[in-house]
C-alpha cells in the first residue's frame, strides 16, 4: 500500500504541471487571436493575386510560361510548412503523414520527391527519416517576414527552372476553424489550368510594359511567394489553436488525475488510521 | 460618367477597394493614366504614388512597386508595401533617404549596394508623394 507521503509529492507534481499547461493554453489562446488576424490581413492580397493570374491563363498569351507546362515528371518537390515548436497535438505529425503517402504515391509512378521545409519541426521529422533536403527555413517566429521565405521559394524555382524538378507541391495546414485544422497537399507547379478556357478559347492578350517574358516571370514568382507565405501564416494560425487545444485537454487530464489521486490519498489516510485504531484497542485489550 | 473598379492590396492588407473615374500610377516606363474601359494591360509599378480620381474627388497612395494589372471593368494594385499618403511622415521620409545616401556612399563596407540604391529610389519616391500632395492643398 502506498503511503501517504508518496502520495501527497505526486498529487503536488501533477499540479505544479497543471500550472504550466493552463498556462500556455492561455498564452496560446492569446496568440490564437494576433495570428488569425495576420492571417486574415494576408488574405485579400492572395485573393487578388489568384484573380490576376486566373486572367493571365486565360489570356491567349505571346509568352508561355514554363509555370503552365506540364513536363513529363521525374522529381517533384515538396514544400512542407510546419511550425516550430511542439506541443500542439497531431498537427505536424498529420501533415507529414500525408506528404509521405503522396510521396510514395509518386515514388510508384516512378518519380522522385525532395523537399523544402519550413519550420524546425519538418526539418527535425525528416532528418530522422531520411529523404533529400533542398532548403530549411527555421525560427520564422509568430509574425513571419514575407523576405524570410524568398530564399527558399527561389531555391525551388530555380530547381524548376534548371529542370532539376518538375513539380512541386505546397504542404500545410489549413484553418477551418479553432477545433479543426486540414492538412492539404496542394500542387503549386505546374498551375493548373483554368477550366473556362478550354470551353472559351479566348483571342485577347495584355498590352505588356516592359516585356511580356519579364513581367509573367515576376508576377508568376511573386505570386508562388504569396502562396507559400500565405501558408505560413495560416500554418501559424493553426499551431495556436492546435496548441490551445491540446494543452486544454493536458489540464483536463491532469485534474481528472488528481481528482484520483485525492480520492487514493484519502482511502490511504483512513486505513492507516483505521490501523492504528485497531492496533491501540488491540493492546488495550492485551493489557 | 462611367467608372472603374479599382482594388490595391499589399502583401499584409487590403489598402483600397472602391470606383474611380480615372486612375494614374507610375508604371517602370513612366506614368500611366487609366480610364474605364482601358485595353487589358499587365506593366511593372515602380515606386511612386498611385491616385485614383473619383469625379471631384482625389485619393492618393504610396506604393513601392509591384504590379499593376488592368482589365476593362477592372484595375487591380498588386503593391509590394503600399500606404495611404495621408499617413506618409515627411520628416520619416527624408529620415530613410539620409540613411540610404549615406550608405551608397561608404560603398567599400559589406553593404549591398543594390539593396541600398533601392532604398534611396524608394525614398526619393515617397518624398515626391509628400511634395505633390502639399502642392495641391
């Protein structure tokens, strides 16, 4: 039978934990909030972007970009977007499960994946399970700088451009709300044609200022960027509710815990009494 | 008379979303103005400031570059940062185009002299916003 001193130190440990869990589910529901809100505010840039680019495919353009074509695939790259930290429940862990069944999905088809990653806790799942890193943004923070990710979307689009790859794929979290998040394995490259204009042919093209091939090139980039960084900040988003989540269920636990613990405590306590009463009037009897 | 819708974001908010008359914006080769029913047009923005006119009424905005893409019904802003020139702070202004000519000027440092060249011209350009604004009022 345990004592009661044991008893009372683990009741004590499991409090102190259940500090620090409602804790941080407040300063994740705190942050929960400013990341939604960033999120938000990127949203219409990333709209009005995808309506740009809707009207450039349609555009019965002089200039093809190699974003729309479709070459016959030996590599593809996956962009994984995760967070930094842990603590948030299956939300890393769903995402990268199914960045590895689209990867061997490919791999079937006979085309190889390698990836770029955002965020430590990618870098840190995939170093353990093995597969070719290209590029590793790490430590963005909660207001991630759209500058940071350049270096690794030029990294990919460069591999792209020199035929090393010839898709790519955006992995992340979508938000639905704060209960659910959605992992999605959405292909970046090539862009996937709009439905209208097979139906449409359309005989229009834009005036370009200054070259047509110059300003697709940026534009199309630019609007690649928009994406991942969009994904970024929603993936932020989804990290703080996650994390509220999961450590509001932590704290709920820890209370059923020592709910138990008080109830042993207590049952342990009475029968040791009920001992020593016992052993008193058992002696006084002897005498 | 007949108006143009016309939408400017930056990577981090909507800026502006209404009708206008007539837009102009610096494009990279040289000023544009835009009128409703304008052929489709996809140009560069180089730093300097955009104004929408709505029959009397003007609003200005600053923007550091990015895209511009015109349809028919349709001018969409696509602005790298942009903000309204109400909000742009002469003082502010020239504050960034002494740091960006100062740090053209000691070129043999490990500045990156593209970087710093951008700077001044983003500088200059917000100021020119600034001066054009104050000329009108």
């Amino acid at each position: 039978m345990a004592n009661t001193k044991e008893v009372r130190k683990q009741i004590a440990s499991i409090k102190s934990t259940q500090k620090i869990t409602s804790a941080m589910e407040m300063v994740a529901a705190s942050k929960m909030k400013k990341t939604q809100d960033t999120m938000l505010e990127g949203r219409p840039y990333s709209l009005k972007i995808k309506d740009v680019i809707s009207h450039v495919a349609l555009a019965n353009s002089e200039y093809p970009h190699p974003f729309y074509e479709e070459r016959k695939s030996k590599k593809a790259c996956f962009i994984v977007v995760s967070s930094d930290k842990g603590l948030c429940g299956g939300l890393n862990i769903n995402l990268f499960k199914q960045v590895i069944s689209k990867s061997a999905e490919l791999n079937e088809q006979g085309i190889d994946s390698c990836f770029a990653l955002i965020g430590t806790k990618a870098s840190a799942f995939f170093k353990s399970v093995g597969g070719e890193v290209i590029a590793v943004a790490e430590k963005l923070g909660d207001k991630p700088n759209p500058d940071d990710l350049i270096g690794l979307t030029k990294v990919v689009l460069d591999m792209h451009k020199n035929s090393g790859i010839d898709q790519a794929y955006l992995c992340s979290n979508g938000f639905v709300n704060t209960m659910t998040q959605q992992p999605n394995v959405e292909q970046l490259i090539p862009l996937a044609p709009e439905e209208q204009s097979e139906s449409n042919p359309s005989q229009w093209d834009y005036i370009y200022e200054p070259e047509a091939k110059e300003l697709l090139d940026g534009l199309l980039t630019r609007y690649i960027e928009s994406l991942v960084y969009q994904a970024v900040i929603e993936n932020n988003a989804c990290e703080q509710a996650a994390k509220m989540i999961a450590m509001k269920n932590a704290t709920d636990n820890a209370g059923d815990l020592i709910k138990e613990l008080e109830l042993l405590y207590n049952n342990v306590r009475q029968a040791a009494i009920t001992q020593e009463l016992s052993e008193i009037v058992g002696g006084a009897s002897a005498v | 008379m007949s108006t143009i819708k016309i939408n400017i974001v930056s990577s981090s908010e909507e800026i502006y979303s209404g009708e206008a008359t007539m837009v102009f914006a610096t494009g990279t080769l040289g000023e544009l103005g835009i009128a409703p029913g304008h052929t489709p047009l996809l140009t560069g923005l180089a730093p300097g400031p955009v104004r929408v006119q709505n029959g009397n009424e003007e609003e200005a905005f600053f923007c550091s570059g990015g895209f511009l893409e015109v349809q028919p019904d349709l001018v969409t802003v696509l602005s790298d940062t942009a903000e309204r020139a109400e909000s742009l702070d002469e003082s502010e202004a020239i504050k960034a185009k002494e740091i960006a000519e100062k740090e053209l000027s000691n070129k043999d440092t490990s500045i990156d002299y593209a970087k710093a060249s951008a700077q001044l011209a983003e500088a200059v350009a917000r100021l020119k916003t600034i001066q054009k604004l104050r000329k009108k009022q």
